[in-house]
C-alpha cells in the first residue's frame, strides 16, 4: 500500500526503541564472549603474594585462594558459559523444532508416541535428569551440551506442535492439498516459515536457562573439570570462604552471571514484542 | 453425470451426524444454486464436493469414478472469507502459482492489477482478495466450481464485478457451478436451477428459476 | 413535530499514525468530511463496502479508536459535544454497541452475567431474541456466530439505550435471524430510540431503516431516504446509482474499478476515476455536501 508519509515525530517511536536495545545487547553480549574467548591465560596465572585481596583498582573483583584475578576469570566463565548455552539451547530448540513439526503432521501414533516422551521428559525433574545425561555422556563441556539439550527441547516443541496444529486447519492448507500438493510441500512451504518466529524466541528464551543449569551442574560438581574458569567452579569454590567475610569471591561472578542472564532474557522478550503483530503498530 | 454424492453422512461425533443420507447430483455446464436455513449443512455438503472432508459414508463420484483424494482435485471450492483462504505470509504471486500460470490476458479478465502479485494478503482488500481466489479456482483442470457464500462479505458493486468476470469464464469453459447462497435474488440471477437443501435429503427434486 | 438529533457527527476525520517503510512514522488518513446524523426513532443505514470508514465511525463516537489514532471535527450528541468524560458517564448506559467482532466479549465471564446484572431484565431480552434460558450460564466460546450476535444484540436491549450503533450485526445469521434482528431494531426504534445500524449489506438494511448514509473512501457521498432506492431517478450521487445497479434485483451490472485506498486518494471528488459523469472541475475540489429533494449530497452535478 502506498502511504502519504507525513513528516517523522521528534520521539523516536517504540518499534526503534526495541530494535535499539535488541542491538545494544547483542553488542554487549558478543564483546563479553569475544573478550573472554580470546583472553590470554596469564590474565589469570596463579600469584601467590596475591592471595585473597579484597576488590582494588588493580583487581575489581579480588583475587582468589591462589591469588588468580577475578575479574578475568568471570569473564572468562561467562563466556565459556555463553558458548554452552548457545550451543546447547540452539540444539534444544532445533529438535524442538523437528520433533514439533514431525508430531503434528505425523500419523496419530506417532503424535501420541511424542507427546508422551514430552511429558515424561517435562515429568522428571530437571537438574536430575540433566545430571543423569552428564554422567553418562562423560562430563566435561560435551556432557553439559548434551545433558542440557536433552532437557530443554521440550517447551519450545510443545508451543511448535500447538501452532502446527492450528495452522494445519487453517483454510489454506485445505486449499493447497486439494490444488494437488503433497503434505511434504505444504509443510515446508506453508508451515514451517510460520514456526521461524517461534523458533527464534524460543531459542533466545531458552538461552538463560542453559546458562543456569550449565553453572548449577558445575556448581554441584557434574559439570565442568574443577581448573576450569567456569561461574560455576568459581561459586563454589568461593562456599569455603564466605564464612570468613571474603564476599568478593561471590558477590561479583554471581552478580555478573545475574545480569548476563537478565540481559539475554530482555533480549528474548523484545524479539517476541517485535515479532508480535498484535503489538507491532504501537 | 459430472458430480455426484451418493448418501452422504458426515458429523464431527459418531452419535451427531451433520449431514445424513444427503444426495446430490449436478451436470456438465449447469449453474445450481443451494439455498437452506442457516446451519443446515449446504457449508459442509460443499466442503465434502469439494474433497475438503470426507464423509462418514456414502461417495462423492466424479464423472461416475470415485473423487480423487490425491493430487489436483477438479470440484474446486471458493469459499466467504479470502482471508482464511489465502496464506497472510506469502506474497499473492506465490499463492496463485500454487494453482497455476496465468497469462495476462487471463489475469485482465478476472481484475487482477499485475501490481497486486508483488503485494502481502495484508495490503489487499477482501473483493481484491477474492478475485485470487477466484483465480486461483479456474485453473486448467478444474471441471466443478463450488461458492459457498462467495459474495456475501462484499459490497454490492463488487459483488457484481466478480459474479460477472466469474461465469464468464464459467460459460466459455463449460465449467459446472454450485452456488450456496442466502441471497434469493442472486441465486435467481446466476443459476440455472434452484435446490433446497431440505430436499436433497428426500430424492434430489428441484425448481427450475 | 421535529424530532430531536441524538447523534450528530459533522466534518469528522481520522488519521493514524503509522510505521510505513523501515522505521519512519508516518500518518495515514482514513476518514475526511465525514458526517452523519440520527434522529430519536429512526434507524440510519450507514452502507459502504469494506474500508469506507464505516466501522471507524461507530469506534470514533465511542472513542474506542486504537491510541495511535487522530480525531478531528465535531461529535455531538444530544444537542451537545461529545466530551471523552461525557462518554465515560453514557457508553453502556445511553448509549450502546452492538459490536461487528464477538471479541468484545469477556470469555472468562458468563454471557448471563455479561448482558446485565439484572437477571430478569437478561431473561426478558434473551426471550426476544429466541435465546434458551440456559444460554445465560454458557461461556461465550460455548455460543454459535448466531447466538453470540443475538447475545449481543441483547446487551444492547437490556440497558435501555437512547443511541444505539450497530457495527455489522447480522453477517453468520441466516437470513430469518437477520430479519427478526433487524425487526428487533425496528421495535427499539419504533420506541424511540436512535439507531446506527453500519452495514454492508444494503439490500437487507433498506428494508428497515429509514436514511441512508453512503460512505466512499472516507466521506459521505450522499444522504437519501431508504424509499429514494425505489427507483434510480431518486437517487442523487453517481456511486448510489451505481449500488442499485449492481443489487442482483436490480440490472447486477457492475460498475469497474475499485474505491481508491487511503494514502493514494485522487485529488478532488473521490468517485471522480470510476464516474460516467466527469468532467475536469470534478477533480479540482473535493465537493461540498448540499440539501437536494430531502437529502444530502456532495456531487457537484447530482439534480
């Protein structure tokens, strides 16, 4: 349609806004995960005359039992942390994906067969399942990936499978089938372009949570090797020395992994808020 | 015969049936209209012409063999709402070559803008709308042309221009055509003969207009 | 004796903001010079095919608008402007809405309930409109397109209304329940009530209601009796000429081309690109609306 465009407002409008913070925290976040990932290990050495220092201008965040800089090693566990959460929440949401699409087009057994692994899946609790699958696929940053991937496909394909199913009664999808299209045409030209957006903010959404299990695992000693510079190894680490007032040594990566967090959150839910047609005119 | 159903029973439960021991039956190049109450089952009757649903018993035959399931199915329904017809993330071009290619003389006939292939559903309104769809049913193949309350979200202007462009491709290509409509006049002013559904229940008996 | 004007909207226009191309916001005009009016017991057709305005008019004197929406020119109801707190003392109690989307209703609260608090006054109305009593404990998805029009049509009924809009009332009724909802607003104004009854569906409205107002792109073409579609002659502008043509009992001959989109309006008198009668000073100046035969019209050629 073609507009008379009148002349812009001087407050800037809501979609920009959105799509301005999008940006910034995708900014933020990549440099967080470049500066960790290419970070020099030496940044981190052992300094025995450094032992225990409380946050200084030299070291913002302290210096630990073995006098390592806390400050980089945060950085360092959040984007160690940041890659097992891409990685295993874009997995989870890729089989997600397949699984959502397979239960709704599928024969009626099969849907039935995959709805009942979702809510056996979703029935167990969470962390033991996750700890279960890690042990078993041989800790370390694999098991984390698989252990976490394994669990987290269940929610984004339950959202999926209900869309498929009501876009599959949709009066077009009628229409192509009886204009002569098979059911692997339609699916792919008239489904799956709607599941995208889901597909996306579930990824996102999911993100957070993998990072939570990721450092909760590693907490509780499933996870990642103890000389890893994980958020989770540097909290529990840190349990032995809270009680002697050294707050530092937890204070700053937890609040770090909070905002990182937080952060990736806001970014899933302003992509939900762009992609949402009932909201995009406001 | 072109079309044809044979006792047809349809319902969304076993004990319910929608539609029970319905018969109808429509020749090559010959306009019906079917007009009833409100709820009594033209709407479904048309889904089960057109292959859309498939009845509990009885058979749709077509030229005296069974309708196809697969593949391009030659009753063709045109339905009240385009915008439920049309997928709203495709861009108008792409739905229409699902159908088929027509030329641009075809596309002048029907009032297809070429203008309009580039747009989303979205940007068109629900006459411009239906002239795809209308388009959409007359491709090639297609033998039976079913509208079930095509016209009655349109204006009346509209209405017209589709309904004119409409049976006259219907009359050059000897397409058969079942009209479901409320409207009296307008069955009066397409169709050939006019049926009540409550009839078709009993043997198909109808009036000539 | 002249009856009293209870609605009277003059020169009303609405413009959206909009986000067209990209991230620039622009403004969309989709309603200009519009104006209508509605006497205490008469039922005003406002007829015009899909994107005349028609359902934004209803919104814009209930100023149920989306936000982005800009409204100018003068409602008055009453003899008096149609203030926002004024609305807020009348919308539900003077003045109703029989809505076009069954939306409107709360799907978590019983339709009973919805209608009135006063339980007989919700049996009285629902007994009109051929509603089992036992629809009054249903949740609104349990209710077929048909009842949930007649609830609504109910809701109305119920709160004793002076203004009345109807936005699309009878579309998904079959044509018995759109004709003895139509006699239902018949009886309301026959009581005295003002209706607005928007619709697209001229053919059924002229058999009830008493003006018709016929919107194209945005204005109001002309103002005419419902008896004026007798015959042609009666008639004053171009586009209500050509309506009565198309009806299938009339000639069911088209006239080509479509209403113009807002944005991409031509200059001048709107109708002027599909007119028989044009000539260059129609496309000079948008036509004022002038009294012809007991009507309104705003064509500078209509006689």
């Amino acid at each position: 349609m073609k507009m008379k465009v009148l002349p812009a407002e001087k407050r800037p409008n809501r979609r920009a806004m959105i799509g301005i913070v999008c940006v910034l925290i995708f900014l933020i976040l990549i440099t967080l995960y470049i500066v960790g990932a290419s970070m020099n290990e030496l940044l981190f050495e052992p300094d025995f005359s450094q032992k225990l220092l409380p946050p200084t201008m030299k070291h913002p965040f302290g210096t630990d039992f073995l006098g390592r800089d806390m400050f980089a090693r945060t950085i360092k566990g959040l984007s160690l942390s940041m890659f097992i959460g891409a990685t295993a929440s874009g997995a989870a949401a890729v089989i997600a994906l397949i699984v959502g699409i397979v239960a709704a087009l599928g024969k009626t057994w099969l849907d039935h067969f995959l709805n009942w692994v979702i809510d056996l899946t979703m029935g167990i609790p969470h962390t033991v399942l996750l700890i279960l699958i890690a042990i078993a696929t041989g800790r370390g940053i694999t098991g984390l990936i698989i252990g976490i991937s394994l669990t987290h496909w269940t929610g984004i394909a339950r959202i999926i499978r209900g869309e498929v199913l009501q876009i599959r009664s949709r009066r077009y999808i009628t229409a192509s089938r009886k204009l002569g299209k098979s059911r692997l045409w339609v699916a792919v030209r008239h489904i799956l372009p709607h599941m995208i957006p889901q597909f996306f903010i579930g990824l996102v959404l999911q993100f957070p949570h993998a990072i939570m299990h990721e450092s909760g695992l590693t907490f509780l000693g499933y996870g990642m090797p103890p000389e890893t510079p994980a958020i989770g190894i540097i909290l529990s680490e840190s349990m032995r020395y809270l009680s002697a007032g050294m707050w530092w040594l937890a204070f700053f990566p937890g609040a770090a992994l909070a905002i990182v967090v937080l952060l990736i959150d806001k970014l899933g839910e302003s992509l939900k808020l762009a992609l949402d047609p009932a909201s995009a005119q406001e | 015969m072109l079309i044809e159903a044979k006792n047809i029973k349809f319902g969304y439960s076993k004990s319910k049936p929608v539609i029970n021991g319905v018969n109808f039956a429509a020749d090559e190049g010959e306009r019906v209209a079917l007009v009833g109450p409100s709820g009594c089952g033209k709407s479904t009757l048309s889904q089960i012409l057109a292959g859309c649903l498939n009845p509990q018993s009885g058979e749709v035959l077509f030229e005296n063999k069974p309708l196809p399931r697969k593949g391009f199915c030659p009753a063709q329904l045109i339905y009240q709402h385009p915008e439920q017809a049309i997928n709203p993330r495709l861009r108008l071009n792409a739905t229409l070559r699902e159908a088929w290619t027509p030329d641009a003389v075809f596309l002048d006939e029907i009032g297809i803008a070429p203008e309009w292939l580039n747009r989303y559903p979205a940007e068109l309104s629900g006459g411009e709308l239906q002239r795809f769809c209308v388009a959409r049913a007359l491709a090639p193949q297609t033998r039976f042309i079913i509208a079930d309350e095509m016209s009655t979200m349109l204006d009346v202007i509209t209405q017209a221009q589709i309904w004119e462009l409409m049976l006259r491709q219907i009359e050059r290509r000897g397409l058969g055509l079942l009209v479901v409509t409320h409207s009296t006049e307008l069955a009066a002013r397409v169709c050939s003969r006019i049926v009540r559904f409550e009839s078709l229940t009993r043997q198909g008996r109808s009036t000539a207009v | 004796m002249e009856k009293k004007t209870v609605l009277n909207v003059s020169n009303l226009s609405v413009t959206f903001r909009m986000y067209s191309k990209g991230m620039r916001k622009g403004g969309l005009k989709v309603i200009s010079n519009l104006s209508a009016s509605v006497r205490e017991g008469e039922i005003l057709a406002v007829a015009g095919s899909s994107g005349s305005g028609k359902s934004l008019l209803a919104h814009a004197v209930l100023g149920i608008l989306p936000r982005n929406a800009i409204v100018t020119g003068e409602i008055e109801y009453m003899g008096e402007a149609l203030t926002s707190a004024r609305l807020t003392k009348l919308r539900g109690r003077e003045i109703a809405l029989v809505p076009q989307s069954v939306e409107y209703l709360d799907p978590l609260m019983k339709v009973g309930k919805q209608v009135s608090d006063d339980k007989y006054a919700v049996k009285r109305a629902f007994e009109r409109y051929k509603l089992d009593e036992s629809v009054m404990k249903l949740f609104p998805f349990q209710l077929s397109g048909g009842m949930m029009r007649r609830v609504l049509c109910a809701t109305a009924v119920v709160t004793g209304a002076k203004l009345i809009i109807a936005d699309e009332p009878t579309p998904g009724m079959s044509e018995e329940l759109a004709a003895r909802a139509m006699k239902h607003f018949r009886d309301l104004a026959d009581a005295g009530a003002a209706v607005m009854l928007i619709t697209h569906d001229i053919d059924l409205a002229l058999r009830y209601c008493d003006r018709v107002a016929v919107f194209y792109a945005g204005t109001t073409v002309e103002t005419a009796l419902a008896s004026d579609f007798g015959n042609i002659d009666n008639l004053r502008h171009p586009y209500t000429k050509a309506l009565w043509r198309a009806m299938p009992q009339n000639d069911f001959a088209p006239t080509p081309g479509t209403q113009p989109y807002a944005g991409n309006l031509p200059d001048g008198c709107l109708f002027a690109p599909r007119c028989d009668r044009v000539t260059e000073e129609c496309t000079r100046a948008a036509p004022e609306s002038r009294t012809l035969r007991n009507g309104e019209v705003s064509c500078i050629y209509a006689d």
